[in-house]
C-alpha cells in the first residue's frame, strides 16, 4: 500500500438555502470528522476542508420567495450552518465560502486555464426564455406536468413525484416559475466541458485502477461510463455567481456545478501558504467525504476537471454513504421532515456526542438507513450510559472509595489481568483498519468493544468483594481498570471528543496520541485523580415523546396542505347578482410597497378602460418587482374604499394555494388588458 506524506481531506460544501440536518451529518460530516481526528491523533499532516455552496438557482429562488437578495440568504444559512458546525465539534481547519473574493478570483482562473488550452466547447443551444420578466429560465425556474407521471409540478430537471430526471423540454405545458407565463425557446450560448473525451481516462482511473473503492461508489462510476459520458455545460443564464470571465459572456454565470468543487482549493488558499503541497504533490493522499448524490460530480466530473487543467493531484477515495432517512420516510426539506442540527444543539444541551454516537452507529454506509427517535433514547441508555459510562464512572469511583482518588500501585498482574489487557492492542489493530477502510460503525463497535472489556473485566474481579480480604490484588484490578479508561479516552476521541475530553479531565492527565492506545502503563501509580462524575445520563420517555409529537404535527401540517380547502359552500345567487360583477383582465404597470405596513402593496393597474390605483394586501407573498407586468383579474365595479389613506379602486382575485399562499388569479393565456370574465 502506498505511504502517504500528508493528507487533504474535503468535505462536500452543504448548499446554503437551508440548515443541516442529521442525514447531512450521517451522510458526510460525522465520518469526515472521524478520519481527520483519527489521522490527528496519528501526528499525520492533514488538513479538513469545508465549506457552504453559495451559488445556484435554489438560493435565487428562495430569496425571491422571501423578498430578499441571494447574498441575504447565503449570509443567513452560512451563519447558521458554520455556528451549528462549531457547536457539535466539527474540527475543519477552514469553514469557508464560495461567494469569498478568494474563490472568486480561483474559480475564475481555473475556467481562464481551461478556457486558454481550449478544452471547452462554445455550443449555441435552445432555452427557454420568459419574455415578460425578459430573461433565461434556468431549469427550477420553470414547471408543468412530468411527461411520466402526469404530476403538474415537476421542475424542468426532475420530478419530485415519480423521481425521474428531466429537461426542461420534456415537460407538458411548461411555465415560467417566475411570471407563470408560458416561454419560449430561444438561442444562447455556452461553454462545454467535453466529458467523453475524458471516458477513456476515467474509465482505466476508476475501474482499473480504483476496485477498492466502496461497491455504492464504484458501482454508479461504472454505470455512468457505461452509458457513455456527454458534453456538460459549465456557464448558465443567471445573474447570481461567478460571471463567466470571457469576452460575450455578459448575463452569465459559472454553473454552480463547476465552481463548487473548486471551493475545496480557493479554501486551502485562504488556510495556507503551502497549499499547494496539499494538492500538487503526488505524496499528498485526497480524500472526498460525501454523500451519492454527489457522486458523478467527486468521482467523474471534477476529475475531469483536475485532469483538464492538469497540475492537480486526483482523489485516492471518495467514500460515500447512502441516504439516511427519519422515522421510515425520506428527509426532506420542503416538507420539513428533517432533525436540523441547530434545534437539535438547542434542545438537547451537552448531548453532541450522544447524536453523534447514534448517527455513526446507524451511519447509511453501505444501503439507506433509517433514524428513530427510540433507537436514539435506547443507544443512549443502553449503550452510552450502561455501557462506556458504567464501566468508567465504577473504576473512578471505587478508586475514590478506596484510595482516596489517587492510582493504586499494582501489584503482580495475573494471567486473567495479561489476558485483558493483552484484548486491546487487537483492538486497536481491528479499528485501524476499520477506519482506514471507511468502516465507521464497525470502528466505533471496536472502540466500545474496550468499554465492554471494561465492565466484564470488574465483573469478574469484583474488586468490591475482596477490599477487605485482598487488598492487594485490588489496587491491581483498579489500577488495571484506570489503564482501560485511559485506552477508551484515545479510542473513542474520533467519534465522541466531548467525552474523551471529559474522561481526561476526570483522569486529570493531557490528552494522549493514538501511538498510547494499549501501552503500559499510561497512568503511573500516585496520580491524582480528578472528582467522579457521570459521563452521560438516562433519556426519559416524555423527552423522545416530545419529539415524535413534533414530527406528528409536522406530518399533519403536511397532510393539511396536501388537503384541498373546501369551504362550505356559501348561499346561492341569482344569475342577476352576479352579472353585475364587472371582472375583467388588467395588467400592473406599477407596484410600491405602502409606508409602515407588512401586508400592503400600492398597484396601478390598465384596465382596458383606465388606469387606476388598487391596494392589495399581498405583499407578503409578492415583491413589487414580481407583480410588475403581470396579469391579473380585477373586480373593476367595487366601491372604492381608503386604506391607509389611499383610495383603492378595485379588487385583485386571488386563490390561497397548498402551502396557504395567496396566490394571483390569472388568464392562462395571453390576454389583452380590458377583456371580460363571465
């Protein structure tokens, strides 16, 4: 096997239109934290890389729908998910970010090398283009109904419903997702990453020369290359990113897909002079932690990338885990169903390495996985307290009981005593190798397997029978106990370091390297120790019954949007009544906010007959950028009445839709402004 100098270690950048959730945590982050802690305690040289992704549509989209810009949006959740990260122990040497100037400048020269060798492809394509907000649509900006399934939400790159990738010209009906228009197809241009001229490489790289790779990893490689590699475009229409830094390329941007890998290098040059060691040096072992969604991007395209540019070092391993889901059902983040990590810090104070526990237990290693909220009350109670905290709270007590809290002498060690102790450096061997083979939940088996050797070690002694008879022989038992508590501090820091630095101080001793984990003695006789405490404590039922409530109110909320809104019916009218509703087509030429109210929006409208002003309170579902040129139906015929001394003349129809927004009721088609609703 080759020996390595020093270690780069990435972790996926968490996209930062949202908070991270426990399958993030399980998926990528809680093993990446394992490795580079392990690689630490080994005095490796290595360095954690990380990140949030700040670019890409979904951020556009979510900032349009809460009436902010993207860079508000990114600032939110980067804060948010680099706080949460700190609170549970994450040891990134850099969390950075791809809207820094840093990762500007580096993506921009990494496309210009690209670009100055003439590896990319300028191809004129068609795409939709929404004439009325008068720009490109990117693919989540535009729906209509899944040509498979017949669902009418579909994105233009994937149905949510039945699961199957798409463009955005397959859909049925499309439509702009930002002025519900229909739109049409228009010429533009972009650069091609040309991937199959890369498929010979990739394919001898990988599956020659990478079999060691996890079967999850390996198998989807070889099922994107046997269906044959494609051109990718690397530049989008998009007024949120890295403009694409050529002459012609105004109004676009470096596809999010292209810039994000290239945040693990701008990062190492924020963190180091000597990044390029990390990753131009062949002696240099990379690694990518992240989850399948990723990885035709870790395993085919960024090498392509790397191989395109050709001064880089390609990934030795890119691990990744399944999918973990909550309570039987997918997590999701639109609908909620998720355990973020930042409600979790906040409710379950000093439990950090109780979740982080469970989830490298149940970690989705090899197959999806599922997390519930009993199995997490059980590992804890059955595992955490009766099991690691047992054993060590009973040898730090009976020494305290019985010698004051200072480290007994041992006396000669019995065969049985040889015994135990000769178990760890095994051990020690087996999670070795576990964790450099990506094997976490069998690591963490390993290193609970010395806690166990603990308990059966006392049991069996029963050093509390023979304090009066044989007190010789129990200095040895308990200062053979002490010896194993020190092993379990060094064993179970990668997985657990709240804890590990809890045991140290009730030791009373620095922290120990891994080369310690099984020598002899690594606490001397005489040693003081410090005050017994408990490492962890029993969950209640009413805590995990507070939590599945949340999920069950989660889960109706769902149901209930799912319901459609069936009002009773109001009492019948005669034909004449509503004949004399004036409803016609109107078109909003101009939409202010009104001074010191939320709700409120100020509209001049065309109705074909005039134009006039109406107040509407939608505001906050609309911005006023987003009703300007639309169309919408107006009760022209209402009394007017002032609202917030404006005098409005007319009523906007709106809907309330699923998710309880007031939405615009509008033509489906092209209507001219004036035209009658009857």
């Amino acid at each position: 096997m080759k020996k390595f100098k020093r270690y780069l270690v990435t972790s996926a950048l968490p996209y930062a239109n949202g908070p991270v959730h426990i399958g993030h945590l399980a998926g990528v982050y809680i093993p990446s934290d394992i490795y580079v802690r392990y690689l630490r305690l080994k005095g490796e040289d290595v360095i954690s890389i990380c990140g949030s992704d700040e670019h890409g549509v979904p951020i556009t989209i979510k900032a349009r729908q809460e009436g902010v810009t993207p860079q508000d949006i990114v600032d939110k959740y980067h804060g948010i998910i680099k706080d949460a990260f700190r609170r549970l122990g994450m040891s990134f040497d850099i969390y950075s970010r791809t809207s820094s100037p840093m990762h500007h400048k580096t993506a921009s020269e990494f496309f210009l090398n690209l670009y100055g060798k003439g590896v990319f492809e300028e191809k004129t394509t068609m795409q939709y283009y929404d004439e009325e907000a008068r720009q490109f649509l990117a693919d989540r900006y535009i729906t209509g109904t899944c040509p498979h399934c017949q669902n009418e939400r579909a994105y233009g790159d994937q149905c949510e419903k039945c699961g199957t990738s798409l463009n955005a010209t397959d859909l049925i009906r499309p439509k702009s997702a930002i002025t519900g228009s229909t739109p049409v197809l228009r010429e533009t241009k972009h650069w091609f990453l040309p991937l199959n001229k890369y498929e010979e490489f990739l394919r001898e790289w990988i599956l020659e020369g990478h079999k060691e790779w996890k079967a999850n990893v390996y198998g989807q490689c070889k099922s994107w290359l046997d269906l044959g590699l494609q051109p990718r475009a690397v530049s989008r229409d998009l007024d949120w990113g890295i403009p694409v830094p050529v002459e012609g390329a105004e109004g676009k941007v470096l596809y999010v897909w292209f810039d994000a890998p290239i945040g693990y290098i701008s990062a190492s040059k924020e963190l180091t002079p000597d990044w390029e060691k990390y990753w131009k040096s062949e002696d240099t072992k990379m690694v990518h932690f992240i989850g399948k969604d990723n990885i035709v991007f870790h395993c085919i395209v960024f090498p392509a990338m790397l191989k395109a540019h050709g001064e880089y070092i390609l990934p030795e391993n890119v691990p990744a885990n399944e999918f973990l889901n909550l309570e039987g059902d997918k997590i999701s983040t639109s609908r909620n169903w998720a355990v973020w990590l930042h409600e979790y810090l906040d409710e379950f104070p000093g439990k950090e390495d109780v979740l982080r526990y469970v989830l490298c237990a149940n970690a989705p290693e090899t197959k999806d996985n599922d997390f519930t909220w009993k199995d997490f009350q059980a590992r804890n109670n059955n595992e955490l307290v009766a099991v690691l905290g047992n054993f060590v709270n009973r040898a730090l007590v009976l020494t305290d009981k019985y010698y004051g809290g200072v480290v007994p002498e041992a006396g000669e060690l019995q065969p049985y005593d040889r015994e135990v102790l000769g178990e760890i450096p095994k051990i020690k061997r087996s999670l070795e190798e576990n964790i450099e083979n990506y094997r976490f939940r069998e690591a963490l088996r390993d290193a609970m397997n010395i806690a166990r050797l603990g308990n059966k070690y006392l049991a069996d002694t029963e050093p509390w029978k023979l304090a009066k008879t044989d007190p010789e022989r129990v200095r040895t038992i308990l200062n053979v106990a002490l010896q194993i508590t020190a092993d379990i501090a060094i064993a179970c820091e990668p997985f657990m370091p709240f804890t590990a630095e809890k045991i140290l101080k009730l030791l009373n001793t620095e922290k120990l390297g891994w080369d310690k984990l099984g020598a002899w003695p690594l606490i001397e006789a005489g040693h003081r120790l410090g005050k017994p405490e408990l490492l962890f404590e029993k969950i209640d039922d009413s805590v995990i019954d507070a939590q599945l409530l949340k999920l069950e109110n989660t889960k109706k909320a769902n149901q209930a949007k799912e319901v459609r809104h069936t009002e009773p019916q109001k009492e019948a009218v005669a034909f004449d009544d509503f004949a004399r509703m004036d409803i016609r087509v109107a078109r909003v030429l101009e939409a202010e906010k009104v001074a010191k109210t939320k709700k409120l929006l100020k509209l001049t409208v065309d109705t074909g007959i005039d134009k006039r002003t109406i107040v509407s309170g939608i505001a906050e579902y609309y911005t006023p950028e987003e009703m300007v040129g639309r169309e919408v139906l107006v009760l022209v015929n209402l009394e007017p009445r002032m609202l917030r001394g404006i005098e409005s003349q007319g009523m906007i129809l709106m809907a309330e839709n699923a998710e309880g927004k007031l939405v615009v009721v509008r033509p489906d088609e092209k209507t001219n402004p004036g035209a009658s609703v009857g």
